[in-house]
C-alpha cells in the first residue's frame, strides 16, 4: 500500500509543500529522517510505502514525546 505526498503531510499537519522542501532540503521533520520516496519525479507523482510512514512517525513521536 502507498500514500501520496498529500496525505502525508496531512498526517504531519503540515502543508505538502512544506513536507516536499523538507524532503528536498534536509530530508528531516523534528530531526527524523523522511522514509525514502518511491517516486522521485515531481511532488505530485512522490509517494511512499505505507509501512515506512507508519514507522517514521512511532518515531516522530518518540523523539516530539522526549522534548
């Protein structure tokens, strides 16, 4: 299963632009590192696999429960 950019973002309650620049710039949200993308060619067409979303953000909220 995958998920868009769209609704990844949606998941972060952040805009999918925002989660594409991050993805581009340092590939980090909150100093966790972004699943790795199974599209590459445009924002719009990026996706990722659904299991590596629901791992990175145990993560993410791991490391937001800690601050």
């Amino acid at each position: 299963m995958e998920i868009s950019t769209k609704e990844f973002a949606d998941w972060l309650n952040i805009k999918e632009g925002e989660l594409i620049h991050k993805y581009r710039t340092t590939g980090e949200v909150y100093s966790v590192a972004l699943p790795p993308a199974l599209y590459h060619q445009t924002g719009q067409t990026r996706r990722f696999r659904y299991a590596d979303v629901l791992k990175f953000m145990k993560e993410l909220k791991s490391v937001k429960g800690n601050e």
